[in-house]
C-alpha cells in the first residue's frame, strides 16, 4: 500500500518547527504554508488549499466577483489579525504609490478576497462584510484557540458567540482591530452549505 502523502498544513507546522528547532529561524505559519505551496507546485496557498478542499465556490484560478475595501490604520496589526489569526493569505501589499506612501494589499482565504486600504480616501472603518460559509462552529472553536496564540485582542477577550440569524442561518461577527467586522455566516439547509467554502 502506497504511503500516503502528508497533510499540506501538517507539513507547514512540521516545517516551521524545523526552521526554529534546528536554525533558530523564527518564521510565520502563514510564511511556511506559501513554501509548501509552492514545493506543491502553485503561487500560492490560496489556490492549494482550492484545490484540496471539496465543494470549493470558485474553481481554481478563479477571481472573486466583488472585492470589498476595507480600511486599516496600522499594516502589522492588519497582518496579524487577517494572515496569522484568520488563516488568511497575504496575495500582495506594499505602498501603493512608492516608499513612504500608504498601504494597499490583499489577502484571501477560499472564495473570499479583501483589499486592505491604508489611505483616508480608499475606504471608511466601520465596514461590515457578509461572508457565507460552511463549518461555523468549527470555524469559532479554531478562532478561540488562535487568540491565545496571536494576541489580536485582550487576554481576557474571548470570540463572540454564533448567533441565531433572520435569515435562516447562524452568523459569527468578528471584528478586526479597525472597526470592521466580518460576518460569517451558515446557512441552516445542508444542502445549501453543500457548496461553500470551509473556514473550518
């Protein structure tokens, strides 16, 4: 019987282990995730993790329809709350017009891309982006362990309960460090939640 090939994310926690055990190299989990990509053989641990997870709303290479904006204050808390808490890929960002200019970048996870904007002008703080997904609850319980892990809020902060929607569903509203929030939500008829993506 053929062996079977390691998990990609297993492989990124193993390899991020190594980095520190071994050259004392102290690198991202986000960092190691877009090496096993592409030791995969793709850009990016986007389209991996496409390919990977069943049920996927986009094929792979496929761009999302609509982009929201959303506007930070700061890149490295952005970073920390989208990329290192949220599990989010970090696709491109920098200054948008040179050095010493204001921050344009976007990160995305499954079928959901964002534009993180540091300029006045981009966008307004306050934004709330509705997000269907599948595996709330799952997707609450690996949050409430990670912020023990990355301090995007106060120790004594814990992820807000998933709530009961009017919608037919169950939301889990989740706020980055700027005002914004994110609502994710899941659909109470499986078949509907048959073809979201896992935030799980």
């Amino acid at each position: 019987m053929a062996p079977t090939a390691p998990d990609p994310k297993s492989m990124a926690k193993s390899l991020r282990g190594e980095l520190r055990s071994r050259f004392e190299v102290e690198a991202t989990h986000s960092d190691c995730l877009e090496i096993v990509a592409r030791q995969h053989g793709v850009d990016n641990w986007n389209i991996l993790a496409a390919r990977q997870r069943p049920g996927s709303a986009l094929p792979v290479g496929a761009r999302s329809a609509t982009i929201p904006v959303l506007r930070i204050f700061a890149v490295d808390p952005a970073l920390q709350f989208y990329v290192d808490f949220l599990g989010c890929t970090l696709d491109f960002g920098g200054p948008n017009g040179g050095p010493g200019t204001a921050y344009y970048g976007q990160v995305s996870y499954a079928a959901t891309t964002l534009h993180l904007a540091e300029a006045a002008y981009d966008a307004s703080q306050g934004a709330t982006v509705f997000i269907w997904i599948d595996g709330i609850d799952q997707l609450r319980e690996r949050l409430n362990n990670r912020r023990t892990q990355v301090p995007v809020w106060g120790p004594a902060v814990w992820t807000p309960d998933v709530e009961k929607a009017q919608w037919n569903g169950r939301a889990l509203t989740i706020a980055d460090p700027f005002g914004n929030h994110l609502r994710f939500t899941e659909p109470d008829d499986p078949a509907e939640r048959a073809g979201l993506p896992n935030w799980a």
